[in-house]
C-alpha cells in the first residue's frame, strides 16, 4: 500500500501560490463538454502527494463579473472595506474572498426587506415563503440577476457578510509523482450554463480554464491527503471504474504502477458520451495496453448508439471475469458522480456476487457492503 503523504507547511489554512503551466481541452470535435486538462507546476514549495490525493484549489470570481455586480449594488469599486490585514477595496475582496456565481439566501431575504410595498414584493415573498420554490429560485441565479429583478442598494459593509465566503475545491489528482516531479494534473470538466439571459460558470473550473494566465505564480494550492483512496499493494490486481472526470486518480494509479514496476493486472472501466470526442487520455491508456500495463480495458460510450450503454453494463458483461478477479485479491475503485454512477455500480456489484457467486440478494449485499468494503478494505470510493 502506498505510504501517507506527509504533512505540509501549506494547508487549508496556508495555500502555497502555484502556476498553471498547461491548460488544454481533452474533449474532441463535436463533444458536448469542455473537459480539460491542467498542469499546476508546484516550484519550490516542497509538496508532497501520492495518487489517490485530492488538490485544494482556492478559485477566484472574474474581474468583470464582479465589475457588474458592483454596477448593480450601486457602488463604486474603490469604497475601502476593513479586513484583518487592514483597508481593501470592496472589489478586491469580491474577486478574492466570495462566491458570486449563486446567490445566498439570506441576500434574497435582505432583498425583501428592502423592497417597497407592491407587485414585486408580494412575488418575492412567495418565493421566499415556500421552501421549495425557494432553492429552485437561489439554484440558477447570482446576485445580479437578483438585483436586475429587484433593484435595491447595498453599501459595501451591509452587502459582504450577505455572500457566502469562498471555500477551496477538491480535485482528485491526475497525475504520479514519480512520472511528472513537481507537477500536479488535473481532468476537470468546465462549468457553463446560460440561465437568466446571462453566461455563467463553475467558480472553480472557469477560474482554472479562464481566468487564470499561464506560468503566474497566483494559484492558491494545497493537497488534501486522502484517508482511503490508496493504492493496492503492488501485486495486488486493481479494478477501476472512472467515467468521465472520474478517469483521473486512476490515470495517476497506472503511470504510478508502471513505474513501479508492479506485477498487479489492472483492469479499467471508462465510459463518456461519445468515443470520437470524449475518450479522455485514449492515447495514453492504448498505449498502457499495447505495453501489457493496462491488461484489460473495458469502454461504455453512451450515445454512440440508440440504447444508452454505462459502465454498469460493462460490469454485467464481464460479470464471471469481475467475480474471478475479485477471488483472487483484486481491489476495487470507482471515483466520480456519487448520486447515480456510484449507486449504479455499487448495485451492480451486489448483482455480479448474486450470478457469478451464487449468493443470495442477502448475501451478495452482506459480502459486497460488509465483508468486501468493511472487512477486507478491497472496495474504495472517492465519490462527489
């Protein structure tokens, strides 16, 4: 198993300014997504990660988003505010320190308060009174659209402690130490949305795709050791499920194992929309095959034809094969969307141990959840 990673000077707390020395898209002609990949190059700060860790990045609002905010608060961009380490410019604290890019509730309700008597007041409340209703009005809007809808002002003092601040955003790292020294990868599919008659984007992901320039030591970074996302002991065979941005711990898992030299079978799970445009590291994972690194690798694009193939279905398919593996010491991974991919293969599991393993539903859920995850350690998740 792989060593912990050592503490750091640079924490949460303590973010070492990192550059982005890459930034390019992974995603093909025709693709509906923007995925990307970047390199953070981490100088000299001495950091330390294994696969299976996550990078804290802390993001930052776009100048001109926040420009038109304040444009909306009715405020000019210079009005000091006082901070711990003394005056700051209520923009610069905007760009720094809050999420712009979804509206707090307790703005909606300052909102309210303000309004006067009338048609637009009553709307509000009614939103506001029903909870439901409530977190469908906050889900697709920032606080301009609030203020194009309901035109109120705020002085700077009354406005801040209304937006939430900003927190960092974990991202399981892409990349071996020993493969790329100094570097941290990362696959991040970026935000975009229209809602309200405006663009809009993830705080994180469109900070990283557009609104940080290459090779400027700015990124405020730190790694979040993982508890359980390790690797297996070298000869120990892995199975890894990463559709989508989920592929990245496991791009780092295999660069890490060739490089190690480790005897283990490895067999991934890949699954995306469309394969012309959304097989992410293809090149790279064809060629871990061709050099017998990657000894199985098993594919689920899902709109490639009428039916909707995941990698659930790959699972079922290869269902006696998985359940050998499994006898014989393999671990299991699967990192990526928790609400439904997660669940689907996590059921899928128990369905392989009821045909292959010839348990009942009891017993295939009892090996699965208890014996295989709790007992042995041999199924770990890193899911959001």
């Amino acid at each position: 198993m792989s060593t912990p990673t050592p503490p750091s000077v640079h924490n949460r707390a303590n973010p070492f300014k990192a550059r982005l020395t890459a930034n390019y898209s992974l995603s093909g002609e025709g693709s509906n997504k923007d995925t990307r990949h970047f390199v953070v190059h981490l100088g000299e700060s001495g950091i330390k990660y294994v696969p299976g860790d996550s990078l804290g990045v802390v993001p930052r609002n776009f100048p001109k988003g926040v420009d038109e905010l304040l444009t909306y608060l009715r405020l000019d961009p210079a009005t000091t505010v006082e901070q711990p380490t003394g005056a700051v410019a209520v923009r610069d604290v905007l760009i720094h320190q809050h999420i712009l890019n979804r509206v707090s509730k307790k703005f909606v309700k300052a909102v309210l308060e303000r309004l006067p008597e009338g048609s637009k007041k009553t709307s509000l409340a009614e939103i506001v009174g029903n909870e439901e209703a409530f977190d469908d009005y906050v889900f697709t809007r920032d606080y301009t659209d609030v203020l194009i809808e309901y035109p109120v002002q705020f002085a700077a003092a009354e406005f801040l402690p209304l937006a939430n601040k900003i927190a960092p955003r974990l991202y399981s790292i892409a990349s071996s130490p020993k493969a790329h020294p100094g570097e941290v990868h990362l696959t991040v599919a970026v935000v975009k949305y229209h809602t309200h008659g405006r663009e809009k984007m993830g705080i994180a992901s469109g900070y990283l795709a557009h609104g940080q320039d290459l090779n400027k030591d700015e990124i405020p970074v730190y790694i979040q050791p993982t508890k359980h996302f390790h690797m297996p002991p070298p000869d120990a065979p892995m199975i890894m499920v990463g559709p989508g941005t989920g592929i990245a711990p496991f791009r780092a898992f295999l660069e890490e194992r060739e490089i190690d030299g480790a005897k283990g079978k490895n067999w991934l799970f890949f699954g995306d929309q469309k394969r012309a445009s959304d097989f992410l590291y293809e090149a790279q994972f064809t060629d871990l095959q061709r050099k017998g690194i990657l000894t199985k690798l098993d594919t689920a694009f899902s709109r490639d034809q009428a039916e909707k193939i995941y990698v659930q279905n790959r699972m079922q398919e290869n269902g006696a094969e998985l359940w050998k593996w499994l006898q014989e010491g393999a671990y299991f991974y699967v990192c990526g969307d928790a609400k439904r991919m997660a669940k689907d293969v996590h059921q899928m599991l128990i369905t392989i141990a009821q045909e292959h393993g010839g348990l009942s539903p009891e017993a295939a859920k009892e090996y699965i959840e208890v014996t295989f995850a709790k007992t042995e350690k041999r199924y770990l998740k890193d899911v959001y």
